[in-house]
C-alpha cells in the first residue's frame, strides 16, 4: 500500500506532467522583452513568421522534456538538497516553459503534436540518470544544459534578425540553462561517459528535427 506522502508525490508529479503538455505551467518571471517595441507583425514576414514559430516549437518541446527530467531527477534524488535543487531547477524552467508558448500564440504557430510522447521519454532518461546516483544525475544536467546552450546559440543564428522578441526570449534562456550547469558542476557532477553524450545528442538531433515540423 502507497504511503500517504507517496501519493501525494505520485498526484503532483501526474499534476506537473498535465500542466506541463497542456500549457497550464504559469511564469514566475516576467517574458524577457526586446529594446525595441514596435510590433513583431509588422516586421515578420509570412515565410519569417513560419521559421521563427518553427524555431520556438523546438524551443518550446525542449522545455517540455526539461519539465520531464527535472521532475524525475527530483523524485530519484538521494538527499533532500539535491531535491530541493532539481525542483528549483524545475521551476525556472517552467518560466521558459511559459514563454515560448507564449511566444508560439503571438506567431500563430502551434506546439508540438507529440508533446506527450517528449515528456514521457525524458521522463524516463531522468529517472535513470536519477538511478544511477547524486553526482550521475548532477553530471546530466551539466551536459544536458551545455547541449541546450549550443542549440539556443544555433536559434540566434537562425532566427531572422527582426524577431526582436523571439530573440529576447532564447538570450535569457541560454543564459538560464548556463547558470543551471554551473551550478550543478559546483555541487558535485560527475562526468559523463562519452559514448552516453554521443547517444544523448543523437536523440537531441532527432527531437529537434522532428518538432520542427511536427
């Protein structure tokens, strides 16, 4: 029989993963805005508009998967500083969460159709990663955020040059998800085999692909 706070855990963790796919997840910061004002619609081209909500889609899915692992790492945790860590984590995350759906209304584009199926396996790599130990699963999200980092800078590059806004939204991401690796490379991450960041960035490549379009 499950204990009262294994439930409770086992009912926020299911709450979580509904908001998360849903797009109920609120923002406790407010969406970073561009120095210029005026209106992205009048700037964007139709093809432009395409790209950039093709752009954030991924962005967006990405931080699906962040909700997903953060999530499952926190509930693996071994020690209750770990946790609060990973829940911490979690929460900012749920800000670039909030944004980039946001930013996929403002561009008329959607979010990703298989939104359920990236939760569920980032789900599962987390709770692996979460398995294996404390300074295991400080060593994924190192590697994790650092891959997330270079991803974001290949979007600045990509993303045309007048969606001001879109590009506000991934310079405060990227340097979220900087802070986050550093912060679990003091706290004790161990390295990641490099075999695991090759599969890591195999599957990254296939997500990304994928969401772009779906």
């Amino acid at each position: 029989m499950h204990s009262p706070l294994m439930l409770d855990t086992m009912i926020a963790t299911f709450d979580n993963a509904l908001r998360t796919i849903g797009g109920s997840v609120p923002a406790a910061r407010p969406c970073p805005k561009p120095d210029r004002t005026d209106s992205t619609a009048e700037r964007l081209t139709p093809a432009e508009r395409r790209k950039a909500g093709a752009l954030m889609r991924v962005n967006h899915v990405g931080e699906v998967c962040a909700q997903a692992m953060y999530q499952a790492q926190a509930l693996t945790a071994r020690t209750p500083e770990l946790r609060a860590s990973m829940k911490q984590a979690s929460r900012e995350e749920g800000d670039h969460l909030a944004w980039t759906r946001q930013r996929l209304d403002q561009l008329n584009a959607r979010p990703s159709l298989l939104n359920p199926l990236w939760y569920a396996g980032a789900f599962s790599v987390g709770l692996i990663a979460g398995r294996v130990g404390d300074a295991a699963s400080l060593g994924f999200v190192v590697e994790t955020e650092r891959q997330v980092e270079q991803h974001l800078q290949g979007h600045l590059e990509r993303l045309p040059e007048s969606d001001l806004e879109s590009r506000a939204i991934v310079e405060q991401m990227k340097a979220d998800e900087n802070h986050h690796a550093q912060l679990a490379s003091a706290a004790g991450a161990s390295a990641i085999p490099w075999p695991v960041k090759m599969a890591m960035r195999g599957a990254a490549r296939i997500m990304t692909r994928t969401a772009h379009y779906i």
